[in-house]
C-alpha cells in the first residue's frame, strides 16, 4: 500500500495575481471604475429568496463598476424605502440588494433619477 494524501496548495503563484497590487484577482480593489452615464445601462430587477432563510430580497443588477456611485444610490435607495440592504462590486457590473419587495417604492425613486430598468 503506498502512503499518500492530497495536498493543497496556498501558493499565490497557483492563483491569478494582479499585476498592479500583488493581490489575487478576487481581492482586487484596483480595477478601474466605470464612469457613470444615467442612460449608458440599464437596471435588471429580480426577487430572490433562495439562500436568504425564506426572507425576500429585491435585487438590482446592472450598475456600471463605480463604488462611489453604487455606495451613495444604496443609501439613497434604503433611506426611500426604509430598510436595509447592502451593494457589491462583481467584475463587470454592481449590485444593489434591498431587504424585502420594495419594487414599487423603487420604481418611483428610479423614475425620478432618470434611470432605465427592466424586469418589474
């Protein structure tokens, strides 16, 4: 019988690193932010429930990557309506996720900005 076990490897090197900041890519905060055009994109709107203990979440995808942008709209967005929630920055795009089915309140607040959805 050979004696064997599975290693696992920590090594930075076996993951993706950014050039820029040594970090791995997942971690990387240097990635340039999108300038923030109000008809450039259009917010998806989508309910989800699954993974979130039976509770209810609307979420908003489609934001361009701007983290000053994302961050001060959430606030604006859970001042509305009166909950909580929390942003976050993907590769692409960012997402604003709001606690409960806020999509009217939403809507009216979106429409006021100016700003494109689909998905109500």
């Amino acid at each position: 019988m050979k004696n064997t076990r599975l290693v696992y490897s920590t090594d930075p090197k076996d993951n993706i690193q950014c050039p820029e900041c040594k970090e791995l890519k997942a971690e990387c905060r240097c990635q340039p932010e999108e300038a923030v055009e109000g008809t450039k994109f259009t917010i998806v709107f989508r309910l989800e429930k699954n993974g979130r203990g039976g509770k209810t979440v609307t979420v908003l995808d489609g934001f361009p990557r701007n983290e000053a942008y994302v961050k001060e709209l959430s606030k604006e967005l859970k001042a509305k309506c009166g909950v909580g929630g929390s942003f976050t920055l993907g590769e692409k795009h960012a997402m604003i996720e709001i606690q409960g089915d806020k999509r009217d309140q939403l809507k009216k607040v979106l429409d006021a900005k100016g700003l494109k959805y689909k998905g109500m």
